[in-house]
C-alpha cells in the first residue's frame, strides 16, 4: 500500500511533463525575410521550408510619429504581412516569429509629384522700389503627402515684357527663389513646373513707390508765394513711376529756419496745395506712425 502511494505522484509529475513538452512550440529553422516597396505599403515576407503554420508573427515600424505594429499568423513555408506605411525617407523596423528576430532599415523614396502645386508668395502686393524682393515658396508633393526632389522651374512674367525663367531645386523639403519685381509698374504672373506637375498661376501687384519726385507748375518761382496756393505735378517714385491715388505724402521745406510740412495728396499724378513759400521743397512719405 505504501509502495502504492508513492507510485501515484511520479505518474502524474511524467503526465504533466509529457503534456508540457506537447504544448511547447516546435523549435524551426530561422526563415528568410524579404522587404519590398509597393505603391502604397510595405511588404514583410517569411519564408522557410521549416516554417510552420499558425505561428505568430509581428512587423513594427519606428517613424517619428511612433511605432506602427502589424500582426498576423504563418502558413506553412511563408508569411506577408502589409504594413500600410507610406512615409518617405528611411525607417527602422523589427520583426518577429518564434524565436527568431529580424532587425534593418527600409527607405521609400517619394514619388512623382501631383498637380496642383501650391505657390506660397512672400506678398500679394510689393512696391517695385522695396530693397527685398518676393519670394516664391512651394513643397512640391506626391500623392501621399512627401516633398519631392524633383528640380522646379519657375516662370515669371513681368509687367515690363520681360519674361525670366529659373530651375530651383528642392532643399529641406522646400523649393524656393525670390522674385525681382524689375523697375515697372503692373501685374506680375508667376507659374510653376516640377516633372508632369503644374502650379497654379500666381500674381503679384507691382507698386510704385513712396513719392519722391515732383516738378511746380510754372517752374520753381511757381510753386506758390507765401499763402498762395501751389500746383505741382509729375508726383512720381524714384523710378518714375506716377505715384498711387491717395498716397500719403508730405511736401517739406525749410523758411526762415523754420521745417515746413504740408500734406500732400497726389490725383492723377498732380497736386495742389497751401505753400507758405518756403525755400528747396522736396517731397516724401509720410511717416506710418503719422498717418
């Protein structure tokens, strides 16, 4: 009876360890891997005569948004897992089945760029006499979003006939060139080309600048005596350009060493004002903060 008693335990410790060894995982060979690039995923395939089927198998991705993990389970000789990353540049990635680890790095690079680009201009209106010019910002992208590398070429056309083209390549994910205004007034157009991707057309006022020239009417013993009422006309920039309706300037002079200022308003491209007669007027903006 005893002997008995101590038979029973051993039997059911071997009946445990023998249900132990068939539920553990059959050790397999480490398979291959193989990582492809397809126009909308990344493709993980494990293959291996030894494979078996049902085994787990995970694929994670490090972007910088974070990880992106994707699970699924082996056939019998071969596994794809699609991962659906499209993210271009390169990610380092792991994957796992059994026992066995994979570790790398895949790069995507980014794919013909789609219309329409987008033209980003420093400013929808500029004055031809500013001593910085416009500049033209594009991010030429894919169909998922990624900055192509593909060279832009950009066409302006300028109110003076003038007609200047430029290729700009793309660097730190952005294209981009300043726009010489050239030294007439009017309407400028700007277009942009990059592989089979066009731009919209964009526009940019071309303005005259801040008063800077004037001549009396009758000639300078013209410009009004002391309480008259002067005319003056050919108000223009410094580059010849008649002067916009309105403009906000001041006619200053100097009498009795006194600084004279009187408002000046330009209308088609002439103006009349209360001169007190003061010596050398010249005429200038006026000041923002004035106005």
């Amino acid at each position: 009876m005893r002997r008995a008693l101590l038979v029973v335990p051993a039997l059911l410790a071997l009946l445990g360890l023998l249900a132990a060894c068939a539920g553990a995982p059959r050790p397999f060979a480490r398979p291959s891997l193989t990582v492809s690039v397809q126009p909308d995923d990344l493709r993980f395939t494990l293959a291996g005569p030894d494979l078996p089927a049902g085994e787990p198998v995970e694929a994670s991705l490090f972007g910088p948004a974070g990880e992106t993990v994707t699970r699924g389970r082996t056939q019998a000789g071969q596994v794809t897992l699609r991962v659906p990353f499209v993210r271009a540049g390169v990610t380092p990635f792991e994957v796992r089945v059994g026992p066995h680890r994979f570790a790398g790095q895949v790069r995507r690079e980014p794919g013909e760029p789609v219309s329409p680009l987008t033209l980003k201009v420093g400013g929808r209106a500029v004055r031809v006499t500013q001593p910085r010019p416009p500049a033209l910002v594009l991010h030429p992208t894919d169909r998922h979003g990624n900055v192509t590398r593909l060279p832009v070429t950009v066409r302006m056309e300028r109110p003076d006939g003038v007609t200047l083209r430029r290729v700009v390549p793309v660097g730190h994910l952005t294209a981009w060139v300043f726009l010489p205004p050239g030294r007439v007034t009017g309407l400028m157009s700007v277009t942009a080309v990059t592989g089979g991707a066009a731009g919209e057309s964009g526009e940019v006022d071309l303005l005259p600048g801040p008063l800077s020239q004037l001549r009396p009417e009758g000639g300078q013993q013209g410009a009004g005596s002391s309480g008259g009422v002067a005319r003056w006309s050919e108000l223009r920039d410094r580059l010849g350009n008649r002067v916009v309706e309105n403009e906000a300037a001041v006619l200053t002079g100097q009498e009795d060493g006194w600084n004279v200022q009187v408002p000046l308003t330009p209308v088609a491209g002439e103006a009349a004002v209360g001169w007190p007669g003061a010596e050398s007027p010249e005429a200038e903006e006026l000041p923002f903060g004035e106005r």
